[in-house]
C-alpha cells in the first residue's frame, strides 16, 4: 500500500515538473512557404532545410526571452510557386498562430501574399527579388537578398564590359520574377550601350525553346538572357548547343546559379552560361565554409542558392527578439529595421522598405559542374 502511494506521489511530482517546464517555454512558430513539389521543389525543400538547421541550433541554445525559453517550431507548405496556393498557405500560417515567415521563393507568389502576412500582423522574409514586393512599405515584408534591379544591373554590366556584348536576345517566362529582371536586365543593357535585338516570352512550364532560339539564331546575337528557372534554362542551354549556338552566352539571374542547372543541363551547361547571384561567394565569407558542412553532414548535400540566407534570416529573427524582449512580430519588425546581423552569406540590415541596405552580387559561371565566380559588385 505504502508502494502504491509513493508511486502516485512520484507520478504527480513529475507531472508538475513538467507542467512547471512548459510552461517556461515560449513556443515561436516559423512557417515556410515554397514550392515542395513541381519543376522548382528542390529550391523550397533547400530553403525549407536552411530554415530547419536554423531551428534546430537555436533550440540547442535554448535562448530565453524574460524568464521563458524560446522554443522554435518549424511550419512547412507547399506553396507550389502558384499565386492562389500561396495566399492559402498564407492564410492557414495565420490561423495556426505562425508569427514568422520565410518565404514566399517566387515573387508572383510573395506579391499577393504579402497583403496577407500584413493583414494579419506577420512578418515575411522572402527572397522573391521584384521590387513591387517592397513597393507596398509593409513594416514586416523583408527582401532577404538583392533584388531585380540590383541582380540585373550587375549582368548587364558585366555582358559590356566584362563579355564585350554588342547585341543580346531576352527571353522571360511570363512569371513575376521572370518578367521583372528580364526588364532590368534590358534597360540596363541598352545604358551600357548593349544593343537589345528582341523580346520573346515562353513559360515556367515550357521544354521546347527551339522557335525562339532560331528567330534570335537568325539575328546573330553573342548572348540571350532568360528571366526564369534552372528547370528552363537547362533545356535551353542544350538546345542552344543542338541549334549551333555554342558561342553564344546564356546569361540569367540568381535563378540559374544552382547546381540543377549542370544536373539538368549536363555538358551543354559551362562557361557558356553565367548568372548573377546576391552576395559573396559562400566559400570567402567567414562563417561559410562551416556553414556548408553543417548542412552537408545533416542533409547529405550541398546547399543551393538561398539555404544560406533562410539560415541567416531565421537567425537574425531569433537574435531581434531576443533583442526587442518579446515575440511579438511587430515589434521584432521594428527591431530589425534598426539592427545590422553578420551572417553566413554576409551582412543583413534593411532599409525602411524592406531591403537590403547594402549588398554584393557576384557573377558565376559554371566549370565542372560547379559555380565559378567571375566577378563581384
């Protein structure tokens, strides 16, 4: 009987404990929206991962905010790079009580659901790169990385100066990003006295590129620029080679600095093909190189292209709050608005828009497989 009672005390005492250690925790729940299925999944699941490795350290740190632990939970959706099923994502985030969002990835996307993390008082740190994402001056919509303009006005310097450009073909997918920094592109080309030969359109969905590489093929560029996605700008990296078009340059934004490009694009993809990307090379900034083999050791590859800023982003969040001694994504909008972070990928601090104050884009091209860097600015 004595036995019987110990245990039941024992078992209450536990419980209280417990009760007692939860309640010290202060749950903060960070949602993910990205394409987890279709052509561009394996850049949601990178960022989702980046985000995860985040999540994962910080809970180790186990930071306190007052006398509460911060407990970080991870939320991921498949947005599907689709307009409509990002405003639904959206809208399920906020009634699941998600105060912070990394993403949307596609600027069609980030556009309409930006209204909706506002509306319901959310903070969204996207790497969606048109600039009508920040136009709107919502106090919690963050440009984690350069946007169209700055990625654009980059490739176009260097197709002049750097790759002695005289005439360019452009080619966008019709989709927000891929429209917006094919149009920085070519304004900035013709400033730096690149002469733009035509505008053709295909789509996110496209595989055969043929009628619009031969009307450009007949106008003898030296380079086509395509605003669009690696799942793209592989086949039409092969078909350039299968047109005879080997000499001419196939240029592009950060979109194409992924190594799905080389996956997808085999042979066909080298130094014939470069992209321009936010930020530094990975491998030359401080924390870099061990950022890499974290990732590696817990996802078995290589990141891709914005792994490393979903990672600094979170932990940038997580350091504001700690900062403004609260969880309220209000007031840690404020806070990040004022302070500057040292990330993996370089340094974060935003301007009263939404974006980067100060940020590097450097041009690749591909050798080996492997992104090559060219030149920075």
């Amino acid at each position: 009987m004595a036995s019987t009672i110990n245990t039941v005390a024992l078992a209450a005492i536990l419980l209280a404990t417990a009760t007692s250690t939860l309640a010290q925790d202060q749950v903060v729940r960070i949602g993910v929206s990205g394409p987890l299925s279709g052509a561009n999944a394996f850049a949601g699941k990178d960022d989702e991962n980046g985000v995860r490795l985040a999540v994962e350290e910080l809970n180790a740190q186990k930071l306190k905010v007052g006398a509460k632990t911060l407990k970080f939970e991870l939320l991921s959706e498949d947005d599907q790079g689709d307009p409509k099923a990002g405003v639904s994502v959206a809208q399920k985030f906020a009634d699941a009580g998600v105060k912070f969002v990394l993403g949307p990835y596609n600027s069609g996307v980030a556009i309409p659901a930006s209204r909706v993390y506002n509306d319901a008082g959310i903070l969204m740190s996207t790497v969606g790169t048109s600039p009508k994402i920040t136009q709107a001056r919502y106090p919690n919509v963050f440009r984690i990385v350069a946007s169209d303009s700055q990625v654009g006005a980059s490739m176009a310097s260097y197709a002049a100066k750097g790759l002695k450009i005289k005439t360019v073909g452009v080619i966008d997918d019709r989709t927000a990003f891929g429209q917006g920094i094919a149009d920085e592109f070519a304004k900035q080309a013709r400033t730096a006295g690149v002469s733009v030969a035509g505008r053709e359109f295909t789509t996110d969905k496209a595989s055969d590129f043929s009628a619009v590489l031969t009307a450009f093929r007949a106008k003898k560029v030296d380079a086509i620029f395509f605003g669009g996605y690696a799942p793209q700008a592989a086949p039409m990296a092969r078909q350039m080679k299968q047109l005879g078009m080997a000499n001419v340059r196939l240029l592009g934004g950060d979109t194409l600095c992924s190594p799905e490009m080389a996956k997808l694009g085999g042979d066909a993809v080298g130094e014939n093909v470069m992209c321009a990307q936010a930020g530094a090379m990975l491998d030359k900034q401080a924390g870099g190189p061990a950022f890499k083999a974290r990732y590696k050791r817990r996802f078995q590859h290589d990141p891709d292209v914005y792994a490393p800023s979903f990672y600094d982003q979170t932990m940038f969040i997580a350091k504001t709050i700690q900062a403004a001694n609260t969880t309220d994504a209000g007031a840690v909008g404020k806070q990040l608005h004022t302070m500057t972070y040292q990330g993996v990928a370089g340094t974060y601090g935003y301007d009263a828009s939404g974006n980067l104050k100060k940020t590097a884009v450097t041009v690749y091209s591909f050798k080996g497989g492997q992104l090559a860097p060219l030149a920075n600015y």
